[in-house]
C-alpha cells in the first residue's frame, strides 16, 4: 500500500483511501485487460490486496472520495508532478463501479463520502 509498513493486530479494522489505491494499481501494474480489452488491473489489485489483509484477520472499509475532491485532486496532481491529461483522467466512472462491485462482492463495507474522504 504506496510503500507504508505498518502494523495491525489481528480482528482489527481499517479504513483505506480508494482511490488512492486505485490510482496505484493502475499505474504500477501493467496493463492487464479482459478478453474484451477492459483494463482489470485495479480489480485484480484490489482483490490481492483483500484477500491478503483477510487472511492476517484484518477487515478493510474502502473510503470513496466525492466528485469535487476528486477534480481538484486531478488538476493538482497535473501541476505539481506535470503529467500528460490521460494520467490524470485515469480513474473512470466504470473502474470505480466496477471496484464498489468487487469490494461489496467481497462483503466489504464502501462508504461514498461527500467531499474529502478524510473527513
């Protein structure tokens, strides 16, 4: 998880930035895609990745960040690091519901905050 070493005792529960981690899957994993051509890699990280806390009997809650949040996010992360617009725009509609899916699927809760998930 973007390089952080922690630890959690077992039977604990955390909560994860979604998107966050999808922004890492996406760009650390190479392009993987379905018969379709779709890119899975953000299902197939998230799955690794859940299945991995479960067995060390940790729970995750996914935090989805509101829309305006996400906009000033993308124009931010364009300046400071100057990446091309597709990097920014990475994150579609359909990966983020195909992710509430997996995770839901999973029988993980996914909370939809308003703004900043932080908050």
């Amino acid at each position: 998880m973007r390089g952080v070493f922690f630890i959690i005792k077992k039977g604990k529960k955390i909560t994860i930035d979604a998107y966050g981690d999808l922004y890492e899957f996406l760009t650390t994993l190479p392009e993987l895609t379905d018969r379709k051509g779709r890119i899975t890699s953000h299902l197939i990280g998230l799955f690794y990745q859940v299945t991995h806390f479960m067995t060390l009997g940790i729970k995750p809650c996914y935090v989805f960040d509101g829309e305006i949040t996400l906009e000033l996010g993308k124009q931010k992360r364009f300046i400071e690091k100057k990446i091309t617009p597709r990097e920014t725009s990475i994150i579609t509609p359909e990966i983020v519901q195909e992710s509430k899916e997996l995770l839901e699927g999973l029988g993980l809760p996914v909370i939809q905050a308003p703004s900043e998930g932080e908050a």
